[in-house]
C-alpha cells in the first residue's frame, strides 16, 4: 500500500512500477542497484545528472543542491537526481532504463601516454571498434588489468573514424586510477571503456560563447571547439582557462591551431591561480571565475568543465550575471573523495 506519511523505517519506490524496498538512508539509486536494476547511472555524487528521474508521487529528501545539474525544463517536470534523493515517503518514479542499455562497453589498446604537465597524462587508446558520441561527453575508463576500478574520463577530441580515442587525466594524490595512468608504463595493456554518457555537448546556436575551464577541464572544451571547427561553425568564442601556474598550462598548441582557423572570433585568456609574485608571467592572476563577470558578453552561453569548486563558482556569478540557467552547461569533475563527503553511509 502506497503511503504519503514520513516514515524513519523502510520505504517501498515504485520503480517504472517495479517495487523496491529503500534502507533508512539509502538513497533512491544505491536501492535500486541494491535490487538488481540496472538504473542508469555514473558518478553518484551528483555531478553528471545521467541517474536523472522523474518523481511522480511522494517527497524526498535531496542531498544536494540540483537545480544546476538539471534544466529548468527537467525542473518543471519534477525530475530528480536518484544517487541524491533519499525517500521521505513512499515514492513513485519514471527512469528511462533504455540509457543504460543503450550504454555500449568496448574494448581496446592502451596506445599512448604523453606526459603534458608534472600531473596531467595525454591517454591515448586505440578501441577495437568506434564508439559514437557528442564532443563533450564522457565515457567510463577500466585497465583491464584491474576491471573492477573503473572511473570517468571525458573525450579531449571529437569521435575519430580510426576509432582511437584520447583523454587528459590529472594524477590525483591517492587516486587508485589515475596515479596508474600516469605513473605505470600502460602501452599495449587492455582497457574497456563505456559510454557515452553525459549531457555535456555543444547546443547549435549563433549565441556567442563563454568556454571556462580547469586544470584537466580542457578536455571535453577541446572536443567541442574541434568538431565545431569542423563543421564551421561561425560563433564568437572566449576560452578562459585556469591553471595554478605556468607549468600547469598545456595543450596550448591545439588552442592556436583552433584559434588560427576558428570563424567569429576566438579568444583565449589563460588565468594563474599560483604563480610566484615575481616571475615573468605577463598574464592574467587570480581564480579563473572571478573573471567572467569581465568577460561575459551579453547573450552568450557557457560551457563550465572541471573541479567542482570552479564549476560552482562559475555558476553563481553567471546567474549572478543574469544568464539563464539553461544557457549555463558544465561538467563537474567529481571524486570518490566527493563522493565520500557527499553520499551518507
Ligand atoms: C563526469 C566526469 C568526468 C570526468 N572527467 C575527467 C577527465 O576528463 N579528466 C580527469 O582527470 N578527471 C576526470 N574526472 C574525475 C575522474 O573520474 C576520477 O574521479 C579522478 O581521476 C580520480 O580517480 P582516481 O581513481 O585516481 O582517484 P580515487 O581512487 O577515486 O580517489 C580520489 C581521491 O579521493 C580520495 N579517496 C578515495 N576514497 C576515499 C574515501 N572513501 N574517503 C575519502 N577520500 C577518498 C583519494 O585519496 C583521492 O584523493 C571526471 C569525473 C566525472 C564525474
Ligand atoms: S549518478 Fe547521479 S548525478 Fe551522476
């Protein structure tokens, strides 16, 4: 029996109908996988919005602020995040599982790893087959040395017809994946990756644009300002990019090749958050969201990429600044140790 009263006990969510039983402070995706759903889903801290649902009946409580992970049409329709909703209530929900099936997991070659800065690794693979998706997108990153440690990592280049694919991955101090891609020699080895996952792409539009992003952010910004050179895509372009210090800047190369061939303007202002006072950089200092309000131009959309705590200031001064929260996308680059701090046991 379906009940609307706050209960400290178990609850039951009608999953597409199916019944499920939800632990005291469990979340609506930890029960969910719990019973053998296959719910879609990726980072669980909130970050990627692919366990996004539909509350039909019943109340939650959320365990993070959502409304810039969703759009205000989502929001409208009383979408939720599963891995930050916990049930109140009985709750009933709509999920479209067909995301998950449509979720392909392919294998490959670990062709290359190019060390671009003290802690950011080039990680290039060949797939033994391509793997649609939108520049922009993530896939989800396995050894297959050690397949039980699988993590996210976003596309640096749009999708290839020789089915290679590259990422940047920042070597996180403690970080069980990423110190092996940057610290092991990996040419060779086997790899799976899944995907695509993600609402992170390039919507069409002439607005011109405001591209922010951070240490290993660059990736999925790379992606989305080749593929639409590409196309020719014709649109004003501002990309800010914060680093700590000079030797933290990379990929610079790529950003002038784009910005060579780039149609309607293309700037690129890198920003040092930990630059020595006196050395000889000429540019410009501080936290890389305190310059949009500078920056914005009027009308433009925003495509925000990296630490969360960039991606969140970033998106407090553009709705400060009057954009409409669905010209704001961003990628949150979310962590286990997020995940820890976020998710209650
Ligand atoms: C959508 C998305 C896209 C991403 N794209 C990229 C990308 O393109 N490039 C990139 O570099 N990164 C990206 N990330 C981050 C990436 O997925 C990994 O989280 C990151 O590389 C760290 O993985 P790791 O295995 O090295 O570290 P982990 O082993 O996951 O550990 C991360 C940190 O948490 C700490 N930690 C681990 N477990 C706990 C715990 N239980 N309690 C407290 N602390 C803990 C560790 O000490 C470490 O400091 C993305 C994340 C998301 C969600
Ligand atoms: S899995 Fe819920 S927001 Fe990423």
């Amino acid at each position: 029996m379906f009940s609307f009263f706050s209960r400290k006990g178990p609850t039951t969510a009608y999953i597409n109908s199916v019944a499920v039983t939800v632990n005291p402070n469990e979340t609506l995706l930890q029960a969910a996988l719990r019973n053998g759903i296959d719910f879609p889903h990726s980072c669980r801290v909130g970050g990627c919005a692919t366990c996004k649902c539909r509350l039909i009946e019943g109340q939650v409580k959320e365990l993070t602020q959502t409304a810039y992970i969703l759009s205000d049409e989502d929001l409208d329709q009383g979408c939720i995040l599963a891995c930050q909703s916990v049930p109140k209530t009985d709750v009933r929900i709509e999920v479209d599982l067909s995301r998950q099936a449509a979720k392909r997991r392919i294998s490959g070659r670990v062709l290359g790893q190019d060390k671009l800065t003290h802690d950011i690794v080039r990680l290039r693979v060949q797939l033994d087959e391509s793997l649609p998706y939108k520049a922009g997108q993530y896939a989800e990153i396995a050894l297959a040395s050690q397949p039980d440690v699988k993590r996210s990592y976003s596309f640096a280049t749009p999708p290839r017809a020789d089915a290679q694919a590259t990422f940047f991955v920042r070597k996180v101090p403690g970080g069980a994946f990423s110190s092996r891609i940057y610290d092991e020699a990996l040419v060779g080895q086997g790899i799976t990756i899944e995907g695509a996952l993600g609402d992170f792409w390039l919507r069409p539009s002439p607005a011109p644009l405001l591209l922010v992003g951070g240490g290993s952010g660059l990736a999925p910004l790379l992606a989305m300002l080749s593929e639409a050179l590409d196309a020719r895509v014709e649109r004003p372009a501002l990309l800010l990019f914060g680093a700590r210090t000079q030797a933290d800047l990379y990929a610079l190369d790529t950003i002038d090749a784009i910005a060579k061939d780039w149609r309607g303007g293309f700037r690129f202002i890198p920003v040092l958050s930990a630059e020595a006072a006196g050395s000889d950089w000429t540019g410009r200092r501080g936290l890389v969201a305190d310059l949009i309000p500078e920056a914005l131009v009027p009308g433009a959309h925003a495509y925000l990429c990296g630490p969360p705590p960039m991606v969140d200031a970033a998106q407090s001064l553009l709705t400060r600044a009057g954009v409409p929260r669905e010209h704001i996308h961003a990628d949150r680059f979310t962590t286990l140790h997020d995940a820890a701090v976020a998710v209650p046991a």
